[in-house]
C-alpha cells in the first residue's frame, strides 16, 4: 500500500525573518519539472491548518521561487504556515504495467512559523516537503524489468540528491526522510535498492 512521503527539516534558529530565505534555498535545490516548471501554488495559512488561508495564488507558468517568496513575505507571521505547490518529474509505471513515462508529480513545501498550529514544527520541521507518494521511489509488488531497475534508481537518485543539497543549502541542523508507514522508510527504500541493483 503506497504512503505519503516527507522531507522534514529543522534549523538552529527558525526567527520570523529566517522562514522564507530559508525556504527558498531549499527550493532553489529543487530539481523542477521541464513539463511544469516552478512554483504554480502559493498559500498562506494563518494560526492553524482549520483557518482559512489569508492569501492563495495560483501561477501559470509556474514562478520562480524567488517570485513565489516574494508575494509570501507581504504577510509575514510566527504564527503564520506557508505553502509552496510545483511539480517534478519522476518515473512512473503505466497502468498497462509495460511502459515507464517521465511524468510531472506533486511536491508541496510547507514552511511551518514557531508559533503556528501550537508548535508543529517541533514534529513536522520547521520545513515539511511533502513528496507524493512513495511508490515512484519503491515500486513495492512490481516484478521489475532492468529497465523498471534503472528507472526506480533514477527516481531514488533524484530523492537522494534534492534531501542532501537541502539541507547543505539551507542551513539545516537536521533532516528526516518518513513516510506513514510504521515501518522504517530508510529501511525499506535500501531493501528495495538491493533488489534493484
């Protein structure tokens, strides 16, 4: 069953004038989509996930994330989350089971104020990216092809290297790779990649 995958990342200091640059420069080590690239959602959510969004754009194109960032710091809050929407493009197994297409997939970045939603952040990182889900990167149940091998590995090289420039861009004194499952993510993605080698 596929789980919803995250990227959350923490900082030494997470002041309200720290949010968005540091958001953009995890943004900025994102590999965008050629199909639709950059920001194509902005959203700004003040106190809690239950209130009503104070601010939503959407873009197309899609901006930049300098843009993107640009519009967020018009409203900004400690008690504030915002939201990044854009798209890269991962290898996915057609319904057929035969063919692999690059397709555009889903990424939210949800940068998370200290003093919203009673401390979310403490959780969820004061930066959460939330990946889709984790099927492209597993492809658990599927008897692969070499071709099917390589485009998994090609998915989990994408993931690999946008987690570890993020967090050497941004600052960050910590990163978490989890998805829902109770099982350990970690664990389950090189038990995968052994298979795939």
């Amino acid at each position: 069953m596929p789980d919803p995958l995250y990227l959350s990342l923490w900082f030494p200091s997470f002041d309200v004038e720290e949010m968005l640059p540091r958001a953009l420069a995890v943004m900025q080590q994102f590999p965008f989509s050629a199909v639709q690239p950059g920001i194509n959602y902005v959203a700004l959510h003040p106190v809690s996930w239950d209130e009503a969004t104070v601010l939503e754009q959407r873009f197309r194109p899609g901006i930049a994330p300098s843009e993107a960032v640009q519009i967020a710091s018009e409203l900004l809050h400690e008690d504030y989350a915002y939201l990044f929407e854009a798209f890269w493009d991962l290898w996915l197994l057609a319904e057929d089971g035969k063919q692999w297409d690059l397709q555009p997939s889903g990424v939210k970045f949800l940068v998370h104020g200290l003093e919203f939603d009673e401390g979310a952040y403490q959780q969820d990182g004061h930066i959460e990216v939330d990946l889709g889900l984790d099927t492209p990167f597993l492809h658990e149940g599927v008897q692969l092809t070499d071709e099917g091998k390589a485009r998994v590995r090609a998915n989990v090289q994408k993931l690999v290297e946008f987690t570890t420039k993020a967090q050497q861009s941004s600052g960050a004194s910590g990163r978490l790779l989890w998805s829902d499952s109770e099982e350990n993510f970690a664990q389950r993605l090189i038990t995968r990649l052994q298979k795939v080698q």
